[in-house]
C-alpha cells in the first residue's frame, strides 16, 4: 500500500493528513491495476459483495419487525408479509438474496476452479475465501430456522442431529448446539444472534481479509498469466492491466444490471422458485409431534447432504477398499520422501480399518463435512503446470465437466425423496467428487499442455 | 355372525383401495380455473370462505378490512362478513379453542392464512402444483363413507378428520373406484378387478372378478357420479371462488407484486442498457 502520496492535493489534505483517504482510494481502487482480460465469470466477486450488502440492509429492517420467539416467530413473519409497508419486498428480497448468495459464491468458486484462481502466490485468497463459505453456510443454515416452519424446524433438527454422530461427545455437543433436547425457543433466540451477530461480523471481517489478500498479490485471469511479470508502462504499470476504477467499476455495474433483471425476475413474478427458494413447506408453522414425510435441506446444501445419504453401511466398503488401494498406490508410486512416504499409506490403512469399524452415520456426516472442506485443498492438490483451463489438455475439460455435471446431480438428487435408484447415482457422484479432487495430484499432471502465451489475450471490445 | 365377517371384509377392502391409491402417487390433481384476477368470484370466494370456512378453521394472519383489496368497503364488510361483534381491523380468528379441536375431530384443523402456498408442490420430475390446484381438487374430492366416524372420506386426502361441511351445497353423490391389481392367494398370484361403489348413503359394494388374461399393469381409476347435475356444477364453481379466495389470501399482495415487478423489469431493462453503453464508452480505448 503506497501510504506516502506526495502529490500536491493529497499532502494539502486536512484528511490525507490524518488518515490515508488518498492513498488507500488509490491503492485499492483508481490505482489498483487489474488484468484487462476479465470475462463473463469475473462478475461474481462484486456480484457477491452486492448481494451481501443487500442481505445485510434488508436483515436490518426485517430484524425491526421479527420476533424471535417460538410462539410468535412464524406469525411476526407473516406480519411483516401482510401488514409492515413493502415488508413483503424487504422479506422476499432477502429470502431470494440467500439463495442467490450461494448461486453466486458458487459461480465465483467455479471461475477459481476453471482458471486456477488458487494456485501460488494466491493460496491465502482462497482460504479465506474457503471461511467465508463455510460462514455462509452457517448464516445460511441459522437464518433459515428463524421463520419457524416446518423444514425451518426439522431442517435444524435434522442438521443438529448430525453432530450427535460424533464420538464420545456427539450426543453432549448437540444438546449444547440446541440449548434444549429438542429445537425449541432457546435455539431459535441462539440462532437468531448467531445469524444477526456474530456471523455477519466474522463475514464482514473475512471479506476485508479476502479483498487485502487478493489485492496484495493481485488478480488473476483467465490465461492465468502474472501481469506484473509482463512488461510494463512507464509509470511502471503493468501493460496488461487497467486501473480497477474506472474501467471495472463500469465493467462491475453492467454485471450488477443484468445481474439485478434476473434477481428482480424472481423476487416479483417467483418468489418462492417453485418451492426451492422458500420451501412451500415452511408456510406450515413449526410443530415438533408432527414430522414432515420428507425432510430436504434447502438446495443449496443438498450436493453434501446427498453424499451424507449416500454413505450407507455397504457404501464404506467401496470406501475402504478405495483407501487401502489408494495407499499401496501412494507407497509404490507416489513420489514421497522421508517419513511421509509411510506415514501417508499408513494413514490411509489407518481409514480404511475404521471406515469398517465405526458406524456409517459418523462417516456419512465425515464425508459431508469433508467433501466441503476438501475444497480448502485445492491450492496443494491441482499440480498442473498451468494455471487456466484454457492451457489444459482437452480431456481435463472433460473432467471439469463430469465433475459439475455430477455436483448439479448430487444437488438434484439431494432435493428428492431417497429411492435405490437414486441412492446408487448419488454413491456414484459420491466417488467421482471425491476422485475428481483426491485424485487430482495425479490427474491434473497428465496430457499435452499448450503453450500459455506471454501476455494476456484481449480482444478489444 | 356372518354380517360381522361382511362388514369386515367390506371394511378391509375399502382400506385396500385407498392404499392401492396411496401406491399410486394419489388422486390426480385437477387444475383450478384462474380466477386470481375476478373480483366477483374473489368477494364471493371471501364470502364462501367467512360463512362456512371460518367457525373451525381460522385465517389468523389476515384481517377483515385487508379485503378492502378486494373491493368491499369497510360497511360492506361489517354489514355481510362479521358475525361476533368483531372490528373490521380484527383479524379472522376463531373461538374454537385447539385443545377441544382436537378431542372432537382427532386433530385441530390448521388455519388457512397461508394453507394454498403450504399446499403447493415442488417443481421436479413429480411435476409441480400450485396449492390453489392441491384444494380445489380436494374440496371436491369427499364422498360418503360409512366406515370412517364422521361419515366422509376424501379422494384427495384419505382419511381426512374433516366432514364434508358443504355436502348439502354439492348435493348427494356416489363413489366407483375400479381397482386393478396382482393378489395372491394360497401362493398363486393372479390380476383381479375389484369394483367398489359407495352410494350416497356411504354404503359400499364392492364386485371382485378375476382376470386371468390380465398381467398387470395395475391401475387405480375413480368414478363420481352426482345425483343432482346442477347442484353439484354449482358447487364447482362456488369452489372455483373459495379456492381463488384462498390462494389470494395466502398472499394478498401478489397482484401488485407482479404489477410493480412490471415496471422494475422495465427499468432495470433500461439501466442494463445505459450501463452496457457506458462500458463500451469507457473501454473503446483499452487495446
């Protein structure tokens, strides 16, 4: 950050005097050099701090007129639907913001994906965007226990459940979760501060960090080419980059427009996305002695609840045997040295004998868990010598497709009713996400590599 | 001794076709007519929905005067629609307290503030229903079932805890149900048709013929049979109103959500293009 602006008007500055207004305007912003070949996919960063913001104002007005209370939650909602002015705009867009939060954070982790967004020196980028998922999914999951209807109510049960499979202190640990034995007033009041508190203060937090982090190192591109390593003008900047402000700021507002057309499509004329945006079961109030016939979490959780479901008792064969090949495969062939070379295969038997010896329930919610936290992984498991997918050989885009492709399936098939058909697909999906990034190491390595060109294409607009 | 056994087995074949249906995926959901935008039908719905839905089943989200969206007036509403002494900014509550509810009729019924959005079905390879389509095909899906305590049976719910409360509005109808389905008797399996009919008193008769050129598939088809046409077309239409009611009161501000949606479509259309010209102003000198 340069903090010792010597221009004229910022060393005249009352404020520039006592606070870095100038310099860090500049730093992050009109002098904050981002590569000029940003596509399609380069919207969803701003998309994503859009729709944050927009979480963020209209929770403050719903939180004006919601009662955190089991006996009058599901009714103060409704209050604000009928009776609070434009309550009902206020709650639709926020109940369409939640799921189009997901729509876009997933987008934006699929461009990382596609153009090796993760790779070094960006790998603090990534985890701390990795935090900020996973406390999205937090606030996601609080928030949505606070209408108080049925899937808010066995939704959470369901959730909360999962964490008594631990051992030893599973049980313990969800009836702290809970505050009760069951999901009552006491965690509705928790998750309520939960969802309005702490986590949007750690999300604000870590999307400060995000943002310092990428802006240390710089964005990447979808050549995956280092701008600040290809030649530069003669104040120094780097030729293929443009200034953030003004070029992407009216780049980012062209995004936010079409972007707005669609989210506005939804709130007015489908608020309720054919029951996967608000289920049509939470216009049911919560009632703890009648249990829905079919639970779902909402869509965005159903790829990792249905690999949770997929883990059956039979599945953990597959599993171990997996394991223990994966092991013999990493001792003869695997390129590790020292104590690594054993205690990685060791590790892996280690799983495979447990995978066996504890109940598939704890591992059914340790692949759920893992499956997102695999994610974290990324910047160590990909060793292509490229970064972007436009570099790769044809068939890693194969993959790439199977492996979205198999990602919409498992969130399709996590939405229905369980049924052996659609069990064995998601056992199938199971093995090929878990394949497509534990065995990434391996296949991101193999093929014909094009050539990555020295500077950034651009295609004047 | 030999009645007893009948009416068993009558009884016990009765609880088979509804399972046979249950199997089935349920009663055919029929599309309710689209009358969201109708005021006449509205208001009569409104008041359908006053007189007779609203001493059990309560709309405790949704106060008298909201119908004033409707177009009925403070005095109309006072005049046609409140019964107890309530205010027409009280909400539709009801005085039947949950706890005899429920002693009487084996459960409480729900109230119906927002019932046609809950009862709504997901968009998916089931197919996907508005909740408007869910009660119109249930409300005239009752028949006359003596077996069951109140006397009713619904296609659409089986076993349902709720009497026919309108019955005297569709006037008397009878039930035929045609079950065809694989049975198995002393270890041979064979395909069989069962005919059930309950009249209009809630009697049932039921015809089993075997079929054995029959190898499935099984089938599940219902039949009604009104005794009095006009009265029973009427009431499809009272319950065309009602439904159209419901779905609007579940929520009343749909129709000006989709007029301003309107206008916020256009705008945003607008500024997609402003902003779409302003990037290219800006970047017609990036190379």
């Amino acid at each position: 950050m340069n903090t010792e602006d010597t221009s004229t008007e910022a060393r005249d500055n009352w404020v520039d005097k006592r606070f870095p207004l100038t310099a860090t305007w500049k730093a992050h912003v009109s002098e904050y050099y981002a590569p000029k070949n940003f596509n399609f996919w380069y919207f969803f960063g701003s998309l994503a701090l859009l729709v944050l913001v927009l979480q963020i104002v209209t929770g403050i007005f719903l939180v004006m007129h919601y009662k955190p209370d089991a006996m009058r939650a599901f009714e103060s909602v409704e209050y604000i639907m009928r009776e609070v002015p434009w309550g009902w705009l206020v709650r639709y867009l926020h109940s369409t913001g939640a799921s189009m939060f997901f729509v876009v954070i997933y987008l934006h982790m699929l461009r990382g994906l596609f153009y090796g967004s993760y790779r070094s020196p960006r790998e603090l980028v990534w985890l701390f965007g990795m935090v900020i998922f996973l406390c999205l999914m937090a606030e996601a999951f609080f928030g949505y226990l606070l209408p108080w209807g049925q899937m808010s109510f066995w939704g959470a049960q369901v959730i909360v459940n999962l964490f008594s499979a631990i051992p030893v202190i599973g049980p313990d640990l969800a009836l702290w979760i809970r505050g009760d034995y069951v999901v009552s007033d006491a965690t509705l009041n928790r998750f309520f501060s939960f969802h309005v508190i702490a986590i949007p203060l750690l999300l604000a937090g870590l999307v400060f960090l995000h943002v310092v982090a990428l802006h240390q190192v710089g964005s990447n591109n979808p050549d995956g080419v280092e701008i600040k390593k290809g030649p530069k003008d003669r104040s120094g900047h780097p030729m293929d980059g443009v200034p953030f402000h003004p070029y992407y700021t009216v780049h980012d507002l062209m995004g936010v427009a079409g972007f707005l057309l669609i989210f506005a499509a939804i709130v007015f004329f489908t608020p309720e996305m054919g029951g996967y945006f608000l289920e049509y079961n939470n216009f049911i109030p919560a009632d703890a002695l009648k249990t829905p016939p079919h639970i779902a979490p909402v869509w965005y959780f159903t790829p990792f609840y249905s690999m949770l479901r997929a883990t059956t008792s039979d599945f953990t064969w597959l599993l171990a045997g997996a394991a223990v090949l994966g092991a013999i495969a990493l001792f003869v062939r695997g390129h590790l040295r020292g104590w690594v070379r054993y205690a990685l295969p060791a590790l892996l038997l280690v799983i495979a004998f447990l995978l066996r010896q504890v109940d598939a329930k704890v591992w059914g919610v340790a692949i759920m868990g893992g499956t997102v936290v695999l994610l974290a992984f990324l910047p160590w498991l990909d060793r292509s010598p490229v970064r972007s997918i436009r570099y790769r050989p044809g068939w890693h885009k194969a993959i790439y497709a199977i492996f979205i492709f198999t990602f919409l399936m498992l969130g399709f098939l996590g939405t229905q009713p369980p049924s052996p058909a659609y069990n064995l697909a998601a056992q199938a999906g199971t093995l090929i996400y878990l394949g497509f990034f534990l065995l990434m190491p391996v296949w991101s390595r193999l093929g014909t590599f094009k050539p990555v060109p020295e500077r950034v294409t651009f295609h004047k607009h | 001794m030999l009645k007893t056994l009948l009416r068993v087995a009558v009884l016990a074949l009765a609880c088979a076709s509804v399972s046979v249906q249950a199997e089935e995926g349920g009663y055919p959901v029929e599309q309710a007519p689209p009358l969201s935008n109708d005021m006449a039908s509205l208001q009569h719905g409104a008041e359908l929905f006053v007189n007779h839905c609203l001493n059990c089943h309560s709309a405790n989200f949704m106060r008298y005067n909201r119908l004033g969206d409707l177009g009925l007036t403070d005095e109309q509403i006072r005049a046609n629609l409140l019964f107890t002494g309530n205010k027409v900014g009280d909400l539709m509550t009801v005085a039947m307290r949950p706890e005899d509810a429920k002693r009487w009729f084996g459960t409480a019924p729900p109230d119906l503030s927002v019932m046609a959005r809950a009862k709504s079905v997901n968009v998916g390879p089931g197919g996907g229903a508005s909740g408007a389509d869910y009660l119109y095909t249930y409300l005239r899906a009752f028949y006359r079932d003596a077996s069951r305590p109140t006397g009713w049976n619904n296609l659409a719910y089986p076993n349902v805890a709720m009497p026919h409360v309108l019955w005297e509005r569709q006037g008397p109808r009878e039930l035929t149900t045609v079950a065809v389905r694989e049975t198995t008797t002393d270890g041979h399996s064979g395909w069989q048709r069962v005919t059930t009919t309950f009249d209009a008193q809630g009697f049932t008769t039921v015809k089993t013929e075997p079929l054995p050129e029959h190898h499935g598939p099984a089938t599940f088809e219902t039949r009604f049979k009104a005794l009095d046409p006009a009265r029973a077309a009427a009431y499809d239409r009272d319950m065309a109103d009602l439904t159209a009611y419901l779905a609007w009161m579940a929520e009343p501000t749909q129709a000006e959500r989709r007029r301003l949606g309107v206008w916020v479509l256009l705008f945003l259309g607008l500024f997609l293009v402003v902003a779409w010209r302003l990037n290219a102003a800006y970047w017609k000198h990036v190379r």
